[in-house]
C-alpha cells in the first residue's frame, strides 16, 4: 500500500512563488496531498491546491496577472476602499488596502468561498492578536481565514474574523508541518521564509531591517520547532534575495528556484523507499 503524503507550504510573500515548483513536481509525481497546512502565501498557494487546481493551472493563473504591471495596478484598483468612510473608518492608516479584498481580486474563482468546498482538508494559521497565541483556521468562510494568515504587520491591516482580531500566522507558526504530523504517513514542509541576505542589499533600508527583523524571528521559531520534532522531508529553496513583496519578479524567483522540483522527487522517492522498508519490517 503506498504511503499518504500531507504538506505545509510556510510563509514568507513574494518568495512563497517557489511553492509553485512544489505543487507542479507531486503533480508529476502522481502525489495528490490527503492534508495540507499553510501560513501566508502558502496558506494562499495550499487553499488552491485544495480547491483541485494543478501546479501548471497555479502557475498559469499566477503568471497571467503578476507578468504585467497594469494587470497588477488594475486588479489593487479593484481592492481599493469602497468609500472615504471605510478608509477613515479607525483612523489614518499607513496601508489603506484591505487583504481580504485583494485576495478576492489576484485569486482564481477556482477557490472556493468556504472550507467546506475544498476537496482536500485545509490547515491555516494566523496569528489571535490580543489572545495572544496561534490560531488554525479550518472552517467557515475561507477567504477571511487566508486574510488573517496574510495580514502583515505594517503592510496590511489586521483582519477581524468572528470577533476576534488575526495578523499574519506566520508570527506564531511560519512552517505549520506539526498542524498535519498525525494526518499523513509522510509529511512535507517548505520554508520560504529566507534570511536576510547582503547580496543585493549592502545597505538595507529602515524597511528592509524591518522585514529582516521578522525573517529572523520566524527561524528562530523554525529552529526551535525543529529541535522538537521533524517534518519527513525539508525543503528550503533559494529565496533569500528576494523580498517579501518582489511579486513583480516572479520571473527571477522561479528561476532561482526551479531546482527544487529535482530536490523534491529525489527526498520523496527515499522517503517512500524507507516507509515501505519500515512497513515491511513491523509487520
């Protein structure tokens, strides 16, 4: 009997693109996930893998908006707040854009409204703001719960899901694999978050620091959460030169990146080798 596989695609913005990769090399596979876990762009990219597209279908969609910067600009337009009375509903605010909105107008009408409408189970985290821990997400409206996971600090604003306030899950959990370690045989997880890098940036910004700051928070996390249980199969792509909102370079981020497909197929097949092994060795 062959194995089940569950994945958790992290968090880290522009850079999560490279889950595209991922997503398109267990469709070469064969590989169809019986559970997925997702934090911020991955939580984007794992509710469109349940909702039954494919990688090429993902990539298709992805590449058919952020290849043209009027498509871009035009599709912000739609996000935009309705009235001046929601813009100045709580207060000037350095980021007007609501994500909910945005997602509702960059998403492909292959994702559904609800939970309920995925083929597969779905994982998202986000972070309970003034409750002060993580929240997963897996019921009710999808698209409030893929704001919530998404809603960066100082980018946009916090999201309000049933009463309670959500920032980006990526806070408390950036690489949700712990979320599906009993719902799989072999689990998945990939880390996007990066590091921060002087390649291309010798002399960061005040913004630049900023989201540095949070890449090496969220290692940090990944680090300890590793010290205490691991994921069968870590893949970490190259993704550390980019920033967080390079979504207009998706040409160099998947460039970059290709190379995991290859990395994956081989850690999957070793990983299904020794499951089968140590099947055959417990009975």
């Amino acid at each position: 009997m062959s194995p089940t596989f569950g994945i958790a695609f992290g968090g880290g913005g522009a850079r999560g693109l490279a889950h595209i990769h991922v997503v398109e090399a267990l469709d070469e596979l064969g590989i169809a996930p019986v559970a997925i876990a997702g934090s911020s762009i991955g939580a984007v990219v794992g509710a469109c893998m349940a909702a039954g597209m494919n990688g090429k279908d993902i990539h298709a969609h992805t590449r058919s908006i952020l290849s043209h910067r009027a498509t871009v600009a035009s599709r912000m337009w739609q996000a935009r707040p309705g009235t001046l009375a929601e813009m100045m509903e709580t207060g000037f605010r350095v980021s007007q854009f609501n994500v909910e909105r945005i997602l509702k107008a960059f998403l492909p009408e292959d994702v559904p409204t609800y939970f309920a409408g995925l083929g597969i189970p779905l994982k998202v985290t986000a972070t309970d703001y003034f409750g002060h821990k993580l929240a997963v997400l897996d019921n009710g409206d999808l698209y409030s719960a893929l704001a919530a996971s998404c809603a960066i600090p100082a980018v946009f604003r916090p999201v309000l899901r049933d009463g309670t306030m959500f920032i980006d899950g990526g806070i408390y959990n950036p690489v949700p694999f712990d979320l599906i370690t009993h719902d799989a045989d072999i689990i998945i997880a990939v880390d996007v978050v990066g590091a921060p890098s002087d390649a291309e940036r010798k002399h960061p910004t005040s913004v630049d620091l900023m989201f540095g700051a949070t890449q090496l928070m969220m290692q940090s996390i990944i680090a300890n959460k590793l010290a205490q249980c691991q994921p069968d199969i870590l893949i970490r792509p190259p993704v550390s030169r980019f920033r967080v909102l390079d979504f207009l370079k998706m040409d160099a981020v998947m460039a970059e990146t290709v190379q995991v497909k290859d990395e994956l197929k081989r850690a999957i097949e070793a990983a299904v080798t020794s499951s089968i092994a140590q099947g055959g060795a417990d009975q």
